[in-house]
C-alpha cells in the first residue's frame, strides 16, 4: 500500500519578517509501516510563535528547523495501520514530539499516545492538553503561584496560553488583567473568561487605562510580548513581584526591545523567570489532568481559531505572528 503525503518545508530562512515565500508544499510516498511502528493520519495541526525562533539560525534552547525538511509542529490524529500491539487501527493519538506540518506519518508505537477523543475534542490534545496547556499550567501554578489579595498580569490574554493563564490565576483568587489586541478579544476576556479587566493595546490611551486598572500595581505578571508592553509593565510592579517570562513575540522578526524601565527589577527586587516547558515534562500529566478535569467541568473556557487545510498553514502561521488569531491557532488537515 502506498500513501501520499503531503508535507510544509521551510525552504528559506526569513530575513525580517517572515512570507509565505520560505514555505512549499512538498508531496511524497509513504510505503507499509514496519514491525513496531504504524501508519498515522494527522487531524490536527498546532501553530505556535516558537516557530519563528526555529527558523532562524541563532543559538536557542532548540535546534533550528532544517532547510527543505517538514517544519516542526505537534499534531494529533488516527492510526490508520498499526503493527504495534498498543494501537489499532482507528484509535485516536497525541504524537509526543509532534509530527510536523504533514498529513500522514510513519513512527514507532512509543512516540504517540492513545488519547480519549470522546472526553475532550481531539483538536485539544495540541492545544489546551498539548504543549500551550501545559506551559501556562507550568507558569502559573509553580513559577508565579498566584493567591488571593494579588494583582496578575498577562499578555496576549486570549491566546492559546494567556486565556488558561488568567482563568488559572482567577480560580486562586488573584485579580486578573489581561493585555490583548482589540475590543472582540478584551471583552471576550473580561465576559466569558472572567478576567477583572482587559486592556487593548492598539486603542489610544491604552498605558493611561493599564494604569487605572491596577491601581494597586502588579504582583505577577505572564509576559508573552515583550517589549512596550512589557516596559510598562515594569512600571508597576510591586516589591518583591515575580515574572514569568514566557515568550517575547514582539521581537521574533528582529524587532528592537528595547526596556527603560529595567530599574524596577532592582528597586522592586523583582523575581524574572524565563522557562520553557519541554524541561519540565514531569509536570505534563498533572497539568493535563486538571485542565482537562475544569474544562469538562465547564469551569475553564477555551477558543480555538481553525484554518481549513494543510496549504493554510504558512498563511495562518504569518497572521498568528500579527494577531491574527482569536484563541489558539490550529489547522485541521
């Protein structure tokens, strides 16, 4: 039996800003899975902005993405064939290391997980219960441990991670204001996310109404942007606030960042962590377990933004990069 495949390669680094020019569409043939592995067709396909680092060649906390091979990405799906004695033909998996932006797949047994579609959607399992879930579950629970009495800020609030991060810290009794891109994405946070206040960068004023909503400064704070954001941010924290530095978007196409207000982190004696959550995979079944416990609950809300079809990956991926999307960004395929 044979199998088409159709694969997304990065076929040029991006000078700048990314297009969709440093992407192609490549198809190739997959033969009969071997003893131990199986045949697997990918549903879904998570896009993230750590992406963007992996095009580059610059020295990271990860390898860059090859030149003409499939770009790197978790995805989940079915098995088609198996000659693995875990899995059968028809049962619903998570990959481990993602599968890339591909449509079919050969791998060994041991590098995907059987997954409950009947729970939860199966589109989650690279989203709420995949990597995002469990960095903003990471980042919240054991870096900033929010509490009651406390004021938590998180940046792009209603993505994939800034959403779980702000309805985490809510469920511990910390007051929670969100930074986001727009009114539709501020008032979603504020009305069906439960955060005590959103502010929209792109609105005049936007520092004036940051200030006015935390009156009190800031505690903690998920920092996904980076930048302006960030600077301000810095402004009013309090003494002894902690940081969670998650990811720096603003900057990933080479944008300067530059940071007046540095000298709160003395002043303050700010506590900054940077973390990335693949050194902390211990953690990844206890954080799935509860989010996925408050999500079937109906206790924690969740969005998705869904392109139709591997060819729109590369144009979905570039508008996420802007803010494009209005909750997690995934394909399904």
């Amino acid at each position: 039996m044979t199998t088409i495949n159709k694969q997304i390669h990065l076929v040029r680094r991006p000078v700048g800003e990314p297009t969709e020019a440093c992407f192609a569409l490549v198809e190739k043939t997959l033969g009969d899975p071997g003893p131990g592995q199986v045949l697997v067709r990918n549903r879904f396909l998570s896009l993230d902005p750590y992406m963007r680092g992996r095009m580059d060649e610059a020295k990271s906390y990860a390898q860059p993405q090859a030149l003409n091979e499939v770009m790197v990405g978790a995805t989940s799906g079915e098995v088609l064939v198996s000659n693995h004695p875990d899995f059968k033909a028809g049962d619903t998996f998570a990959a481990k290391f993602g599968l890339g932006w591909q449509t079919h797949a050969i791998v060994k047994g041991e590098h995907i997980i059987k997954v409950d579609a009947s729970r939860v959607p199966l589109s989650y399992y690279v989203g709420l219960l995949g990597m995002p879930g469990a960095t903003a579950w990471y980042g919240t629970m054991k870096i900033l441990e929010p509490a009651a009495g406390q004021t938590l800020v998180v940046t792009a609030a209603t993505g994939a991670v800034g959403g779980v991060v702000g309805q985490l810290a809510k469920a511990h009794g910390a007051r929670v204001v969100g930074i986001a891109g727009g009114t539709a994405k501020c008032d979603y946070a504020v009305r069906e996310m439960g955060f005590d206040a959103c502010i929209d960068y792109k609105a005049p004023g936007w520092k004036e109404a940051f200030k006015a909503a935390t009156p009190d400064g800031v505690d903690r704070v998920f920092e996904n942007v980076g930048g302006e954001i960030f600077d301000t941010i810095l402004a009013r924290m309090n003494p002894f606030g902690r940081i969670a530095v998650c990811g720096l978007i603003s900057g990933y196409n080479g944008t300067p960042m530059p940071i007046a207000n540095f000298r709160s982190v003395l002043v303050n004696k700010l506590r900054i962590q940077g973390f990335i959550i693949s050194d902390h995979l211990e953690f990844w079944p206890q954080a799935h377990k509860e989010l996925a416990d408050l999500v079937t609950a109906g206790r924690l809300k969740y969005r998705e933004s869904v392109a139709e079809g591997l060819e729109s990956a590369p144009g979905a991926f570039l508008a996420m990069l802007k803010g494009g999307n209005f909750g997690k960004q995934i394909v399904r395929l």
